[in-house]
C-alpha cells in the first residue's frame, strides 16, 4: 500500500526524489519544504538531507508492490524535472510507471522548459498524467511548454493562486485545479479570480477541480465555491476537451 494523501486530487504520494529548489513566487511558503525538515527531525532515512535534492533510489519499485490500482502523485515532495535529477533517473522512474501500468500517475512540474528538453526521449502511456503549475500570469509560458510535450493527459495546477489568469489557452489540456496557499505566510486568493478560471473551463468543456481557498487554517475556509464542491477530473481516455 503506498502513502495515503491528504491532497484532495490524488489518493497517494510516491517519492523516488525528496527535496527541490525555489524558482518562482509560487515557492516563497513550500509546504514540502516545513515537511521535510519536520521529517529530519524526526530521523526520517529519506530526510536525512533535509530539503536538498536527494536521488531515492530504495523507493523506485514501489508502485510495483502496490496491488490495487491508485492515483498516484509522484514527487510530492520534489519535483522530477530539476536539472539536479539525472535523465538517467528519470528514465527509470519513467520505465517503473510502464511496468506498474495498473495505476495512473500525475506527474506535476515547475520546470517545463526541462519537460520539453525530455520530452522526446520520454516513452508516454495513457496512464500517465503531466502537469504544471502555474501561479500568476508570469508564468504562463509554462502551459504552452505542456501543451508542446507528448503526454497523453496535461494537466494544470494553479496553486498557489497568487493572482488572476485571465484569457487562458486550455486547448489541448485535460483538467484544471486551482487552489489558494495554505500554512505559515499564506497570501490571499481572489473570489473572482477562481471564479473567472471556473468559467473559463466551463467554456472550454475542461474539468475543474477546486482544491481550497487556504489561509493559515485550511480547514476553516475549506474548499465550497458557490455553495458547492468542484471534484471533476479528467475522462480516463484522455479525450482532450477543445482540441
């Protein structure tokens, strides 16, 4: 069994990298990073570099002894696509996900310019989902690097929402989550700003997924937008809305 999550869009974590470093706003309060060195504290073999990059190569078999089929988030704790992470390791993260084909994994990613630098030595199955987060406008560069990539199921995580995206390209993406910082430091999400991406996904025919509003007590401001919860998720034949 592997690491039941408390992320609202996955069921579990698998970690073959810990530890990742900060290159956007979007990083500026890293829940991974408070996890980790909570981890070290604790004497945690896999923390035992606090938040460096750590190459876990114990873990790569993993999903192999997992034997009911999940929703697997690889690299909640890192980020498979920092330069400090071999091609090499890559690979045979990638090779694993192939041979554990009873699962399906959503792989999410910061660095989209090094996801499309790979891309084209990357071996993608259906069950293979790809993401990328994207904050602010600043950053939307990095949906047109995913839409570019040979993934079957794109993805994007909006989180944490640090301000609005208007006029959004979803052609050719599968699922939208949006979701406002939690924890120490949280900045404030706009309603409207949410509310706008809801549409523009409506529009779109593109699930929405709405994760949280956050602040430093998530559980407080909980996850209902106009008095409802969005749980949508992308179909499981990768039917691309809007292409």
């Amino acid at each position: 069994m592997g690491l039941k999550s408390a992320i609202e869009w996955t069921e579990t974590t698998w970690n073959p990298v810990t530890g990742c470093t900060k290159i956007s706003p979007g990083c500026k309060h890293c829940y991974a990073e408070r996890m980790a060195r909570r981890l070290k504290a604790m004497g945690q073999r896999n923390y035992r570099n606090g938040f460096d990059v750590t190459l876990q190569p114990h873990m790569l078999e993993a999903p192999l002894h997992w034997k009911r089929p999940q929703l697997i988030f690889v690299n909640s704790m890192s980020d498979l696509f920092q330069e400090e992470v071999p091609e090499e390791f890559v690979q045979q993260v990638f090779a694993v996900m192939r041979r554990a084909d009873w699962h399906r994994y959503q792989i999410l990613t910061k660095r989209a310019d090094r996801l499309l630098e790979l891309d084209a030595r990357l071996r993608w199955e259906p069950h293979l989902w790809m993401g990328v987060s994207v904050e602010s406008d600043d950053y939307k560069f990095r949906i047109d690097r995913l839409r570019q990539t040979n993934a079957a199921v794109k993805f994007l995580s909006l989180e944490p929402l640090l301000g609005p995206l208007r006029s959004l390209n979803l052609r050719g993406i599968d699922w939208v989550i949006v979701g406002g910082e939690s924890g120490p430091g949280a900045r404030l999400m706009d309603r409207e700003w949410v509310l706008d991406i809801r549409d523009q996904c409506q529009s779109a025919r593109v699930p929405f997924f709405f994760k949280q509003w956050g602040g430093v007590q998530k559980s407080r401001t909980g996850r209902e937008l106009d008095g409802r919860t969005y749980d949508e998720m992308p179909c499981s034949d990768a039917v691309t809305a809007g292409a």
